[in-house]
C-alpha cells in the first residue's frame, strides 16, 4: 500500500469470450470506469465509450488527439454490478474502481492533476526534464 492514497483503487483484467455475458460486482461506495484495450463489446448503464486522449508529448499546447480505433474509456455511475457483453472477437477490459476523493481532476494524457495550470505547468516540466523530483 502506499501511505496517503485516499482513492483506494482496485484494478482487475477482465477478459470475455466472444459472444459471452458477464456480471461484476462493484461495492457501491467506489466510482469505477472501464479502460478497453482489445476486442469489442457493450456496458450496460455506462456512459458512451470515450475516446482515450492521446500523450502529446512534444508540445503541451498542442489541440488533443483521440485514438478511437483501439482504446476507449467506459464510466459507470455508482450501483453494485457491471454487465458487459462481448462482441464478435470477446473484449479485455481494465476495470479500476476506488473510492470518491471529492476533488477537482485535470488530466492530459499520462498526467492527473487537480487543475489546468497545474497540468500546464507539470507538462512544461516534463519538456525540461524537471517533472520527477529527486530527493
């Protein structure tokens, strides 16, 4: 465990055969999304999948790009299970869920921070090489 994390996040891989249904259990004290990474398939009481936004890297002020040919993120309100139907070729899902931590999040594309010009600045650092901190 590391010490100060307030989310408490759990992470399973879940993979679905072709054509199978399948029930998730999610305590329903956690926010939960779904992170697809192979295949296809369909949520129940989700939200219409996201695209992933993609690093940007060379230039934090460039517009986001979105990769949907492959990765999508799927949100889930609070309840107590996830259905997941899979497509044709099956579906394998990242599901992360944790507890609420009530704060405001900013994120671009491997960076969460709690604002825009923190997010700003913590990209600015990574062109510098000064964004990891040694002590």
């Amino acid at each position: 465990p590391v010490e100060g994390v307030a989310a408490d996040p759990n992470y399973l891989d879940i993979s679905v055969a072709p054509g199978q249904r399948k029930r998730l259990k999610v305590e329903t004290t956690r926010n939960a999304f779904a992170y697809v990474f192979a295949g296809s398939g369909s949520f129940r009481d989700a939200s219409d999948p996201r695209a992933v936004l993609t690093e940007q890297a060379a230039d934090p002020n460039a517009p986001a790009k979105y990769d949907v040919s492959n990765h999508s993120l799927v949100l889930f309100d609070r309840g107590d299970e996830i259905t997941v139907q899979a497509g044709n070729e099956g579906i394998r899902f990242l599901l992360v869920s944790g507890k609420p931590i009530e704060e405001p999040v900013a994120w671009y594309g491997p960076i969460v921070m709690n604002t825009n010009e923190q997010l700003r600045q913590a990209m600015a650092e990574l062109q510098t090489g000064d964004f990891i901190k040694h002590k």
